[in-house]
C-alpha cells in the first residue's frame, strides 16, 4: 500500500482508539503561534473529529482556557505537538496545571507528542504533576518517547502524527530547485541556517495580536471572555498558518529541512525531502518508527551542500 494511505490507516486506527468512548471534549491548548507545523496538527485532529461526530464544546489557547474547563466533566484534549516533558516550560505548567485542577474523574487525554525531559527535575515533574493523574491517556509519536513513558502512563499508545490524517496536500508547482526550511529555536542543531534558508512564515499583524492577546489572558481573566470564539473561528487561523506553509514548501522541487512537519508535509505534496535531525532526535526518531516498510521519498543526511 502506498506511504500516504498507509500512514494515514495508521492515524485513523491510533486516534480511534485514543478517542474510544469519546462522543464529545473540550480542546485545549490550541497552537495559536507561528509554528505552522503545530497548526497541521490541529487541522489534522478536527478532521478526524468532524468524520466521527465528536462534538468540540470548546477551543482554547494555552493562556486563554476558560474556568469551566478546568471543572469539566466531559473529556479533555490537550493539542499534539512537541512539548512534552518540559522543553517549554510555560505549556508544560499550563498543562501540569490542568492535570492537578480537573477533577479525577474526568478524562484527559494528550494528543500525539514527542517526549523530551531536559533535566532529571523535568522527569520528576512530569512524573508528579501529570503522569500520576487518574484517568489519563496520553500518546506519544515514536518509539523513543514510548520507551521513556512505558513505565510512568499506564494507558499510553504509539500514534503517528495527525498530519497524516490530512492525506495528499494540494500544492503549486515549484519554482525553484530547493526549499531549505531551518529551525530558528532552542531545537536547531544549527546545521542549515544560511542565506537560503527560511523558517515557518512570520504571523500577519492580526494573528499575532490574537496570540498575544490569549497570553494576556493567563494573567488578565477579565480578558477571557473576548477569545472565546467557536471552534470553527480557531480553526480558520490553522488553516492561515498551514496554507502559508504550503506555499513556502512548494516553492521546491526538493524540501531540505530540519523541521519534522515540513519533512511530512512535504512528503503529502508529493516532493522529495532531505531531512536533517535536529538536536533531539526528532525527525530520525519519527522515520524509525513509522518508516521502515513504506519507502516514502525521503532521505536523511548529516550537513547539507550548498
């Protein structure tokens, strides 16, 4: 079977089973930033919510999530991504936060995540403020994080990312020989920031006083009540974000990147990636695992020619 169709089984199996008994939830800690990829994320996991009929009561930013959420008594999703184990401090205490404020009968579940814990007192945190919840699920996105987890969650799963649950990717035509899409962050190995090089496109004016907005709101609850908009009005700046990454990847006929979701996304528009690792093992970790049998267009390498 083909890498896309393959890949894509392989979510809808692993995020049924994430979501069993699950007719409804709030969603929490949207990626209202720049990340394009976190973005991809989202638009993945809505549509899997909207193919199996689970209702989306709420949406929220990490800053922004509202006081009856944390009181809920229906499910509780936190956003896939990266971030798990304390790479970010300030999601990783919006996210032990909620753990330690929803009541415990309450389902919680983290979408798809790569693991990485910084320091032993990260590992330590995790393990007491969130893995110590009842009523937890949590999914990690390769074999490494599951193997860091396997003894600390006892309802874990290994799920591929829910870009994939997205399918082929409509792009336009290249214009040029390469894309070089380069970490700018803490996770960059620092091996393709040159002259050619870009990273994901910067937010439109709007969409960064949006964001900065919902952090305000962290502090400022008076503030909470304007970001509580319909899911469908979150959604609506994934899908800026993400379309803008399109454009940006489809500029080349090949996509060099050290960036796990432009290595998927570029493999859903059908080019051919050259991948480099970033400093944890991301993107490597991620092909081992899910990889091996499907033989997408994709290599990795070790520094880049210009």
């Amino acid at each position: 079977m083909p890498y896309l169709e393959t890949m894509r089984q392989r979510a809808e199996a692993s995020f049924v089973e994430l979501h069993r008994g699950v007719t409804e939830l709030h969603y929490t800690q949207f990626p209202d930033h720049r990340n394009s990829g976190d973005s991809a994320i989202a638009l993945g996991q809505a549509r899997f919510w909207r193919t199996h009929d689970i209702a989306v009561r709420t949406t929220s930013s990490a800053g922004s999530i509202p006081e009856r959420v944390r009181d809920s008594s229906i499910p509780v999703l936190i956003q896939g991504g990266g971030n798990l184990g304390g790479l970010y401090p300030v999601l990783s205490e919006a996210r032990y936060g909620l753990a330690e404020r929803l009541p415990a009968d309450t389902l919680l579940i983290q979408a798809p995540q790569s693991v990485v814990f910084p320091t032993d007192a990260d590992r330590r945190a995790f393990s007491r403020r969130f893995a110590a919840r009842p009523n937890l699920r949590v999914a990690v996105r390769d074999q490494t994080s599951y193997d860091l987890l396997r003894d600390e969650v006892e309802d874990l799963s290994l799920s591929p990312d829910a870009v994939h649950l997205l399918g082929p990717i409509n792009a336009p035509e290249p214009t040029q020989r390469r894309i070089v899409i380069a970490r700018t962050d803490d996770e960059s190995a620092g091996g393709l920031v040159g002259s050619e090089s870009a990273d994901w496109p910067a937010d439109p004016l709007d969409l960064r006083a949006h964001e900065w907005l919902g952090w305000r709101a962290a502090k400022h609850r008076v503030l909470k009540p304007l970001m509580e908009r319909d899911h469908a009005a979150w959604m609506r700046r994934a899908e800026r974000r993400f379309d803008a990454a399109v454009r940006l990847i489809a500029r080349g006929e090949v996509v060099v990147t050290d960036r796990l979701h432009a290595m998927l996304i570029g493999l859903q528009m059908g080019r051919r990636v050259v991948a480099l690792d970033n400093n944890n093992r991301k993107l490597s970790n991620y092909a081992e695992t899910w990889f091996g049998d499907l033989q997408p267009r994709l290599r990795f390498e070790h520094t880049i020619r210009p």
